[in-house]
C-alpha cells in the first residue's frame, strides 16, 4: 500500500506544541520510561521530524549516547540540523532514510530504534520492519508509537458531525493493532503492546480549530477526499469551528484523548 503523505514542519510543530500545552500527560516521559536510553548506547529514530526524540535521549544520557535521526523530509532534515547546531550536541545526527528502501547502516548496528508516528505509514510493513530488525543488535530494542483506534474520538466526532462525510481512512490507528503488531511479532522473538492515554483539555475553541488547521491542512495529503479547494477547505473548517463552539457551550470544555499505542519489540 503507497500512502501519500508528507509531513510539514509548520504543521507538526503546531501539533507538538498544542499537546504541550493541553495536555496532562507527558509522551516524552512514557518513551524515557520504557526504553531507558543509557550513556554508551547506540540509538536510531526512525521519521525524527525536527528532532523530537533524538533530543530526549541525548538530554537523557548527558550527551552520552551516540544518535542518528533519519527522515526523508529534507524540509524537516533542515528543522532537526537548525536545532542541533543551536544547541551544540555533537554525539547527534541528521541524515536522509526513506523507510521504504534499505536502510543505510550494516546489520547488528543499534541498542534500539525508536519511531514515534511514522514508520507506520510504511509501504511494504514485512520489508521496512525486516530493515528495522537487520540494523538491531542481538537483543536489541524496537519501539513504535502510533495512534490506536480510540485515538481523539472526540476529534473525529466533531468532524464527522461538521462534515456529514466519512472520515478519510488513516494509515496509522487503522492498522497499528493488527498488520503492524502482527508484522512485527511475526519479526522479532518477543513483542508487546503498551498504550499511553493523554487527555488534551482545550480551555476555549480556538487552539482546537488550531490542532484541526494542523491536522487537517492540505500539505499533509491525508484528509483531501474532503475539499477540493481552498475555499471548500476554509467552509469545512468554519462548521468544525461551529460544531465544536456548541459541544464547548454544551460542556464548559472541549476534551480530546489521545490514545497512543507502543509495540515493544525485541531481536
Ligand atoms: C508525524 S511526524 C513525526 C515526527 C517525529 N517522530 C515526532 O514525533 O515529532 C511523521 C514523520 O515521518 C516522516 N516520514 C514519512 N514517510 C517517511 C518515509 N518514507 N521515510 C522516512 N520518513 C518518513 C515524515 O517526514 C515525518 O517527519
């Protein structure tokens, strides 16, 4: 299955602020937890955006730990290197990875890879875990975040609800439960699925029809079965703006969970 999408970084690093601003649980520490990144250790992160992740482990480890970031967003490659030469780590890199073809980097090779809502977007799940589990060392850790079906009820509801349309299948929470874990599990000798809840409290309309703009904008090429053009797109956000300005007069708030799963694999 190809999936048109690209990834902004205007629209991800909207996204990523609103969760730190809304929400009461922090992702970042979930991901520490499980993987315990240690000084010495020799991580990949697979579709790292601007960096997210490979700043976690190095401001984790004290810089200790050897980190290679790769995407095949040159727009988000430049975001992450901006960031990098900003802070000074020297133990991090940069580099293109397109998780549909091989990975650059000899077998047996990292403690762990991580991929936080990305590599599910993959074509072909058998070759671009097959690469994952190459590049591991014996023993070494695969972790995979995405969203699960339950993911923003909330957010699909109001949209649903403003739209009268289904709602465009998503390549993540459609399939992270079932072809993804199984793919993986068929893989590597030991998987398990962890959840991670986080309810994002939205104080007032506006930051919700923010998240919508960065959800839904048609530079991401994945909601575009429902607008055609500009104008349809802004009438579509003007009724999400609508439907979500009564069910706030409703309630008092607006509340949207993210529901994020995390398969936990080992080579
Ligand atoms: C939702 S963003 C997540 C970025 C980052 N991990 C984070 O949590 O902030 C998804 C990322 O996957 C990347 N991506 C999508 N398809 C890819 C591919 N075929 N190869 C490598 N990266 C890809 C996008 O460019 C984007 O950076």
């Amino acid at each position: 299955m190809q999936i048109n999408y690209q990834e902004t970084s205007k629209d991800l690093l909207k996204r990523i602020d609103i969760h730190e601003k809304y929400g009461a649980r922090d992702i970042d520490k979930w991901n520490i937890e499980v993987l315990n990144p240690q000084p010495g250790n020799k991580i990949l992160d697979v579709g790292c955006g601007a960096g997210k992740q490979c700043f976690l482990y190095s401001d984790y480890t004290k810089g200790q730990a050897d980190i290679t970031g790769g995407d095949f967003s040159e727009e988000l490659l430049s975001k992450a290197r901006e960031k990098l030469s900003a802070r000074g780590d020297k133990n991090i890199m940069f580099q293109f990875l397109d998780f549909n073809k091989s990975f650059a980097f000899p077998n047996n090779s990292f403690d762990f890879l991580s991929s936080a809502f990305a590599i599910y977007y993959a074509a072909d799940l058998k070759f671009t875990f097959t690469e994952a589990q190459r590049v591991l060392k014996p023993g070494g850790r695969l972790f995979v975040t995405g969203p699960l079906p339950e993911n923003k009820q909330m957010f699909y509801d109001i949209i649903k609800e403003a739209s009268n349309q289904p709602i465009p299948p998503m390549p993540g929470s459609s399939r992270f439960k079932g072809d993804i874990f199984n793919t993986i599990d068929s893989i590597f000798s030991k998987t398990e699925l962890l959840t991670f809840e986080n309810p994002l409290t939205f104080p007032e309309v506006q930051p919700f029809v923010d998240y919508v703009r960065a959800s839904l904008s048609e530079d991401r090429k994945l909601w575009t079965s429902m607008f055609n053009n500009k104008e349809e797109y802004e009438n579509l956000i003007r009724k999400i703006e609508q439907v979500a300005t009564r069910w706030f007069t409703r309630d008092g708030k607006l509340v949207m969970t993210k529901v994020v799963g995390g398969i936990l694999a080992i080579k």
